[in-house]
C-alpha cells in the first residue's frame, strides 16, 4: 500500500472513531441523567472502547517496535487503567481525545493529491504524429525517435525535439525557470511539458518521451517523496520525555505505597491532553489565521519547523523578481538621444507580439515619451522588427543576424552582458542596444536582508536554472553573496540535500522545476498563484506573489511555536503538580480527572491565541526603515 493511501485509510479509521466517541458519549448520558437508567448507562461505553479503543492501542503497540514512547503512549496507558478502574466514561473521553487529536491534525495534513499524481495529469498522455502525410493520434509509448509530431495550440510538448516546420513561442518557464516566451522557429530545441502558443508547430523527436526533461523531473520527484525528512511531531518530542516520567512516578507511587489505585490516579491526572488537544489546538488557530493572510498551509509541520529553517534556498524568477522583463539599459552609438531612440523604437513596437516588446512600451510611457505613427511594419519570425517611423527606416534585431549579414557596424555594438538585449539600427546604421532584465520585486532586498538578524538565518542562497551572469546580476542587486545558475531540477535536489546535512532548509519557488527540490527541503513554499504540481510539493502557498506574506509566514510560525510550547509545557507543569498529589494519595481518580479538565480548558483557551494576530505579524517594512 502507498503511503498516500495507507494515509487516507487511516485518517478515516480516525475519523469513524472519533465520530463513534462522541455518539456513544451521547447515548451514556441519555440513558445516565435523561432515562436514569443506571443498569444501562455503561454498554454504549463499552461499544465505544472496543470498537474504538482497542484498534488505537493495536496502532499504538505496533509502534512499540520502534520504542516511540510519545504522547500517544501515554494516552493508550490511561485508556486501559480507566477500564481496570471501572472508569468507562473518562476512558472513553481519552478515546475522543486521542482520535480526534489525531484526526484534526491528520486533516490538516492531507492534500487533494499527490504530487506524482499532478505530475501525471498535466504530461500529455497522446501526441499527435504525422505518418504518409496523415495526422494520427497516438499513445505516448508509442513516440519513437525521427518521428514528425504536431504539437496543438495551447498543449504541451509530448517530448522533446527539434521544430522543423512552424513559427510560434512557448512557455518553458514551468520547466526552465526562464520568465519569458520563447520564440520558436526551424531548428529551435522543444522540451516536453513546455506549454505551446498559439500556433501548431511540427516538430522532430529528439528523445523518447521517458527519457525527455518531463520525465526525469518526475523521477527526481518520486525520489524526493520517497526521501524526505522524517522529523517528529512536537507533542512527541516534548512526549518522549513526560510519558516515561509519568509511568515512573505511578509505578514509585504504588510501590512505595503498596496501593494500586495511586498508580492508576497518577496516570489519570498525567493523560496528555495539552499535547492531544492544546498543540492541534494551536495549530488549527493558525491554519487559520495564516489563510486570512493568504497563506494556504498545506502541512501542519510547516508551521512547526518554519521558525526552525536556518538555511534559505530561493528560486529567481517569479520569487525575487516579478517574472516580466524590464528594461534596464540603454547603450547609445550613433547620434540620437536616448529618449529619441526609445521614442521610435516604441513607436514601432507598439505593433509587435514580441515578449520584450511590452518592456519597451512600459519605459516608453514612464517617461511620457510621444508615439509616432509607423509605416510598412514587417515582422517575419526569427528575423526581427521593421518599419518606417518619421520617414526613417528602424530596425529591431539582435547581435547574431548583424554577424550573418557582416554588417559593417557590428563592431559598435557593445560586449555580451547579462540579461536579454535587442540592437537598434536607424537607416541601416547602428544608434543603440537595449538591455532588459527579469524586474527584481521592491521588497526582495530588504526581504534578504532582514532574515538573519529578525529570523536567524545564517545561510541565503540564490538557486536558478536562469544563466549564471543571470544570477549575478540579480544576487548582487538583493546583497546574497551565495548563487549559482544553470541548474536542473536534479541539482537544485542536490544543493538542497547537501544543505540540509547542516540546517533545517527552508526552499521558496514557483515552478514545476522546483517541485523536487520542495519535497527534499525540510520545509517547501510555492510563490504566488505556482502551477498546481508546485502547490502539491509545497508544504505551504503564497497564494499573493509578496515577500511580505513569505516573513509573515514565519512568524505564524514563530508564534504557534511558543504559545503551543506554552500551552504543552504549561499544561503538563500543572499537571505533574497534580501528579505529586496523586502519588501521595491526596488526589484520588474522580478527583485526578475532574482537575485535568480543568487544565484542559485553559490550555485550550490559550491555545485558541494562535487564531488571532496579537500585533503586526511582520516586521518587514520596520527593517527596511531602519
């Protein structure tokens, strides 16, 4: 059985028990105090304790194996010496405590899928395969190498190869971490899952679809799963400690008093119900409060180890940048001004489809420049842009089509730098060359640099599959000293392995290329509206693109953690204080029960804390103030 459905199973199991508690509890105190029928008033107990009891202490002594003394333990312990006691109903309510608890916590858990399972949903499943100059459809496995397949408006690559009939773009970003649109004609390389535009492109098979980007993205997936972190529940850390000493102070107090019973009040007053109830509690408070903020928590864990992340690996596109290109440089060479050269450029951009076409209009009207009609545009794919702008030829095109033609002015143009560019040319002659870059998000660098000392962070690092003078660019305009670029999803799982052997890692991105590294991590958060395979992954979802939502996620976190250890460990004080009164005798089992509700309802109430702000949950714009 899969852990994802050996999960479901026993998240139902639990929830039928909890269900079945409370209606048996119901029933008792009908037939006790509505029908006073004493004689009676027991057997929905029993039913509850057996049907609901037993198989709880069956997955409880299974874990005895393992010597996972947690707080379950503890709870299983006072189930049977309720019973021994004859004490049905505080039995039946340890039932309820531990069921529910678990059900509650389980829920909040649970996902609407697997990751694998999105995976597999968006991977086509047919391609469509040009045969004797048929069209058939096909089944993926039967895709050879050489063969000629038309990809459809708006799907997705079934494999990768080479484009050998059709003009288009596609989005790789899923897949690459590229923010923009890439142009694609004769001779471009397709991956598969890149998500086509919206013309048909016929395209080479390069690679069967197993072996394609897609699929070795899945395979990382699937190892990543198959790897995570296993790290223990708060309630059974602090658990393994208090369960051991609450046996061992029952068993002292029966021996050294000879009486039974100060062992089973003992055990009654220790039931954990600040570590069942007030830590859910606590979590479930700010499950909520995290969603008012837009922050979706897909894991509980999340909120328990957030706070605990020492090292944090960040995605570029779409996380510290707003995945739109800018226009970020203008290099004159001729004798036009910058804004005369901007002016005509937009002027005859204005009429193009191109990614970075936009970026210009934008500059363009930040500095209210004015449009000039255009004449005669022409825009063939892969050659570039032309027109006639104020009866002057422009021209839009790159570095590499000049160097064809041997252009005479292509030792003006200025050397390869970062980012993208475009060569401007003016009656054939060379005036200027843009440059453009991913825009950084305003709040990225006081984001950086407020997580060591507000957060405790000793380690940031800039992880891409952008290029690595990308990468520089944008770490030096944030201040993160540690980057690296031109990574595959398989080494980003790498780096956040490798990180992880010294801190808890903490991995922020967008894209299906992220999805490995997310499930490695000890904690993953997808960015703003992140493809569904990327929220699968993620243990929580920013579903606002902000850094403002990512620092108040971790003092959610911070503040669940203290007013859940504040309601366990303040819980569990009073509750050993009662544990000494039992063991001398001065706290019998009614008694012993009636003061651990009592400790139950304030632990509760300090726990429903969680569910509201007490103050700012980020101090962001404090730091960057100062």
């Amino acid at each position: 059985m899969s852990t994802t459905t050996h999960s479901r199973t026993w998240l139902s199991q639990e929830s039928v028990i909890a269900t079945l508690t409370i209606i048996a509890i119901a029933i008792h105190l009908a037939l006790r105090f509505g029908l006073h029928l004493e004689h009676a008033q027991n057997w929905p107990l029993y039913v509850a304790l057996t049907l609901g009891g037993i198989p709880l202490l069956w997955e409880l002594a299974k874990e005895l194996r393992h010597l996972n003394f947690g707080a379950d333990w503890l709870a299983g312990i006072s189930i049977v010496t309720s019973v021994l006691l004859g004490e049905y109903l505080a039995g039946t309510i340890v039932v309820l405590m531990l069921s529910g608890g678990e059900a509650l916590e389980r829920y909040a858990a649970g996902r609407a899928s697997s990751v694998l399972s999105a995976l597999a949903e968006r991977m086509p499943r047919k391609a469509n395969r040009v045969t004797d100059g048929k069209l058939e459809e096909i089944e993926l496995d039967q895709v050879r190498v050489g063969d000629h397949l038309v990809v459809m408006p708006h799907e997705p690559c079934p494999a990768d190869g080479e484009v050998i009939e059709g003009h288009g773009s596609m989005d790789e970003s899923y897949l690459t971490g590229e923010p923009y649109l890439i142009s694609k004609a004769p001779g471009a390389a397709v991956i598969s899952g890149a998500v086509n535009g919206e013309q048909a492109l016929t395209i080479r098979a390069t690679r069967l679809p197993e072996d394609s980007r897609y699929s070795r993205i899945m395979k990382v997936m699937r190892e990543s799963e198959q790897r995570r972190p296993r790290l223990r529940r708060l309630a059974d850390q602090l658990g393994a400690y208090y369960t051991p000493l609450a046996v061992v102070l029952g068993l002292a107090a029966w021996a050294l008093s000879g009486d039974p019973v100060r062992f089973l009040a003992v055990v009654i007053v220790a039931t954990p119900c600040p570590l069942l109830i007030g830590i859910p509690v606590a979590l479930i408070g700010s499950i909520s409060l995290a969603a008012k903020r837009g922050i979706i928590i897909k894991d509980p864990r999340v909120l328990e180890r957030a706070a605990q992340c020492r090292t944090l690996i960040i995605d570029k596109t779409g996380t510290l940048t707003i995945g739109r290109p800018e226009l970020t440089e203008t290099i004159l060479g001729g004798e036009l001004s910058e804004d005369e050269v901007l002016a005509i450029t937009a002027s005859l951009e204005q009429y193009s489809k191109h990614p970075l076409a936009q970026a210009i209009l934008r500059a363009s009207k930040e500095r209210n420049l004015a449009m000039h009609p255009a004449n005669a545009v022409s825009e063939p794919p892969g050659q570039g842009l032309t027109g006639e702008v104020q009866d002057r030829t422009i021209q839009v095109t790159s570095r590499t089509k000049l160097a064809k033609v041997e252009h005479p002015d292509l030792a003006k143009i200025p050397p390869v730098s970062s980012g993208l560019e475009c060569v401007i040319l003016v009656d054939d002659r060379y005036q200027a060359t843009l440059r453009f870059h991913d825009a950084p998000r305003s709040d990225g660098r006081p984001f950086i640099q407020h997580l060591g000392p507000r957060h405790g962070f000793g380690k940031v690092l800039l992880v891409s599959g952008d290029r690595t003078a990308e990468v520089k660019y944008l770490a030096e305009l944030m201040g993160i000293e540690d980057y690296v670029g031109d990574q595959s999803p398989e080494d980003k799982v790498a780096i956040v392995r490798r990180e992880i052997e010294s801190a808890q890692v903490l991995f922020v991105g967008d894209g299906v290329n992220d999805a490995p590294a997310m499930a490695a991590a000890t904690v993953g958060v997808a960015f703003g509206q992140a493809h569904e395979v990327t929220s699968e992954a993620a243990g929580a979802v920013l579903l606002e693109p902000t850094l403002t939502h990512l620092d108040e996620l971790l003092h959610v976190s911070a503040r669940m953690r203290r007013v859940a250890l504040q309601s366990a460990v303040g819980g569990i004080g009073m509750s050993m204080v009662g544990m000494v009164f039992a063991a001398f005798g001065l706290l019998p089992p009614i008694a012993g029960a009636l003061a651990q509700e009592g400790i139950d309802l304030i632990v509760v109430v300090n726990a429903l804390r969680t569910a509201r702000p007490g103050g700012p949950l980020s101090d962001l714009n404090d730091h960057a103030k100062n």
